[in-house]
C-alpha cells in the first residue's frame, strides 16, 4: 500500500511522447514521496496505425489509473500537455483518486479551423507560425507522416470529452506559452471558466511556444508545478511566485 507515497500521472499530447517532458518528469523524480508514472499513448510509439481509435486512447488512461489505484495509491496528480491536457481533464473528472490536476496548453480548441471541418491542409497554411516557431523539418516528421484518419480520431475525443472540464472539482493549475500558435488562449479560458473549483489559475510564459517544458522557462513552470502539489501550498499564493513569467 502507497499510504504515504503520491503518484504523478503524466500524459503526452498527439503527435508526441514522453520525451516531450523529460525534463518534467526527471524533476519530479527526485522529490520525496512522489512516484512518476509516463506511457506512450496507442499509435504513437513510431508507427501510427490505422486501426487506431480515440477510443484506445480513453482507454489507456483508464487502464493507467486503474493500475495505480489498484497499487494503494489513493492520491494521484495527473499532468497533462495538449491533447493529454484533454485527457488529463478526462482522468480528473472520472476519478476521485485524482486530487490535483496541471493542464499544460489543453487542445480543446486547435488554432485555424473547426473541429467539425477538419482538413490538414487548411489547418497548417492557416497557421503558417507553426512552421516558423518549430521548423519545417519538426513539423514534417511530426505531423505530415501521420496517416488522415489520426486527425480525425483527434477530432473525434476532442468533441467526446469537450464538456469534462464541467466536472473538474479539484484544484488546477494551467499553462500556456504566449507563442503558442497551437492551442489559443480561448482554449485555456474555456476550461477555466467551465472548472467547478476556486482553487485554478492560468500561467502565460513569456517568449514560449507550445513546447512548454523543451522553453527558457521550463524550469520556472517545473517549480511552479512542485509547490502547487505540496498540500501546504495555497494556489492563492502563487501570484508572488509567478512574477515576471505570468501575464495577465
């Protein structure tokens, strides 16, 4: 039984893997008394498949939390980044066990077309900042290899799970860079303003792209990440903490 040890959940985003949050999750690492749990999500181990649905994705989530809790860990922190932000906010709405809750650029919202109208090609010229932000090279390798229908099973748990953050009753912490030409800020201020919990706020990191914690400031979002879960640690008290790296 975990009785005295916390598990941190950390779930990679779409296109991506646990390399993403490497530095993250070797931090977390070494404090005491937490245990960091990271999987790769169906299909994005190097070779997508078609077969794959967002409904493996679900499913691996519950198949990860299952196997904590039914370790003895009865308290577990859920990180999530981009398409894990969603999720994340899944897990956190689902499971008591989930006692606090880091929601890293959430994609509820992707920047240039419409969930309901989804074409790649439309997607990529509209945001042309994309390919200046991470590279022609990062963009291909990532994104263009990836067979059509992956898109649309990101569409498809988008629009599943669009209303979780109505359920979200804990504490919540929520990143975005300010140059990130993905998720818009209207995607963080949506779950914020649906989360049914006083104890949230929203970081903007100056000069950060959607690779939050690949930035400059990866090191001040770790710390703040590591004195929200310390349960003496009021989220109220974070505007001192966050100083020159959050705006408002």
């Amino acid at each position: 039984m975990k009785l005295f040890r916390k598990a941190i959940l950390v779930i990679h985003g779409f296109a991506g893997g646990v390399y993403d949050q490497e530095y993250l999750t070797h931090r977390l690492e070494l404090v005491s008394n937490y245990d960091v749990f990271t999987f790769t999500l169906p299909g994005h181990d190097g070779d997508f498949k078609h077969k794959i649905t967002y409904k493996d994705w679900i499913k691996k989530v519950d198949s990860e939390m299952q196997f904590l809790i039914n370790n003895g860990y009865k308290t577990i922190y859920v990180i999530g980044h981009s398409m894990g932000g969603v999720l994340a906010s899944y897990a956190a709405s689902k499971y008591n066990e989930v006692k606090k809750l880091v929601l890293v650029a959430p994609a509820f919202r992707i920047s240039g077309y419409e969930q309901e109208k989804i074409n790649i090609n439309t997607a990529l010229t509209a945001t042309p900042k994309i390919f200046e932000e991470y590279g022609a090279k990062l963009v291909a390798n990532r994104l263009l290899k990836l067979p059509a229908n992956c898109y649309l099973e990101f569409f498809k748990i988008v629009k599943e799970l669009q209303d979780t953050p109505k359920n979200i009753k804990i504490p919540t912490l929520i990143f975005r860079g300010n140059k990130d030409f993905i998720v818009p800020q209207e995607a963080v201020e949506h779950v914020y303003n649906e989360i049914q919990n006083r104890h949230k706020k929203i970081v903007l990191l100056d000069k950060t792209t959607h690779d939050v914690f690949r930035e400059k400031l990866k090191e001040e979002a770790t710390d703040l990440i590591k004195s929200f879960f310390k349960d003496s640690f009021p989220i109220e008290a974070f505007d001192d903490l966050i100083k020159d790296v959050y705006n408002e």
